[in-house]
C-alpha cells in the first residue's frame, strides 16, 4: 500500500522524470498580456505598444477573441507583501537571516496560501505532496487576489510567530513601510 505524505520541503527525487519536467515547465507559461483601457461600450489598447501587440496577432475587426479580464493592482500597495517580509525577516528570530522574498515563500508555503501542488512518487515510499508558491508580482495576480493573500499571511504571521500582535497590526506596519 502506498503512503501519501504532504510536505512542504523541496526533495530532490531521481524519479522525477523528462516529462514530469516538461510538464512543470508548460505549467509555468503564461500567455501574453496586452493592456486595455476601458472606454464606453468597449475595451481598447492602452497605448501604442498595446496596439503593435494586437497588430502583430493579425486580429482583424470584427474577429471574436477569448480574454482574461483582470483590473489591475494599485501601485501604490503593490509592495506590501515585500514590506511584510521585511519585517517578518528583521523581527521574527525564525526568519532571521532570510531575505524578504525567501520569507514570504515560507510563510506561502508554511499556510499553502496561493500555492499549486503536485504529487511526487518516490519510489519505496509512496506519493509525496509538494506545495510550490504561485508568483504574487505586479502582473500575476490581480488586485483581489493580492489583497486576500496579504491578509492570509498576516494571519499566519500572528497566529504563529507574532502571537503579540492581530493580522490587521501585521499589515498596517507593513503598510507603513510601503513608501520606504
């Protein structure tokens, strides 16, 4: 009978073979973003590059397209999960000498808040489950989505490390830091 353990530890394992591989690599792609800017009744590109972007698919008017929409992120708060790194990396011993992004992976992965899984067979074993942390930047993920994460990590962050303070604390000195 096989085993099936969840982990959050990175193993490597001599069965992971050249398809798993490719399949984790076609997992990653991303298709291309062009910009829109909302106008009456429709969408239209955002800016001459957008436009050369639409030209270049050789979309015609009239053709019938599938998009993702998707508004996109305040800039202005768009540094707040790295912000919350840094004070996780500079005041929780358990992280210290971690950099930001490296602290927030764990946190990511420690809570599987925005993580994808795959199962790994590990031959004598049985099924290991791996949780790998999704991309929080500027163009993966919307403003929604950012927010919901941020609060989910704040959360962890107080429930384990910093039983002193509330999530809503965590973030607002994050929040704080945003202009540093």
């Amino acid at each position: 009978m096989q085993q099936i353990i969840k982990t959050s530890t990175i193993m490597n394992v001599d069965c992971m073979n050249q398809q798993t591989c490719e399949a984790i690599a076609r997992s990653k792609r991303r298709p291309e973003r062009i910009y829109l800017r909302v106008i009456k009744g429709g969408l239209c590109p955002a800016d001459s590059y957008a436009e050369g972007q639409l030209r270049a698919k050789k979309f015609k008017i009239g053709d019938i397209i599938k998009a993702d929409i998707r508004k996109l992120r305040n800039p202005k708060f768009n540094r707040l999960v790295h912000r919350i790194g840094q004070l996780v990396a500079a005041n929780i011993e358990a992280f210290s000498g971690l950099d930001a992004h490296t602290c927030i992976k764990r946190i990511q992965i420690e809570g599987k808040i925005a993580c994808d899984e795959i199962g790994i067979m590990v031959p004598g074993y049985g099924m290991v489950i791996q949780f790998i942390p999704r991309s929080m930047s500027f163009d993966s993920m919307d403003e929604v989505e950012y927010h919901d994460c941020a609060k989910r990590i704040c959360r962890l962050i107080s429930d384990r490390y910093w039983l002193s303070l509330d999530p809503d604390q965590i973030e607002q000195m994050a929040g704080s830091m945003i202009n540093e």
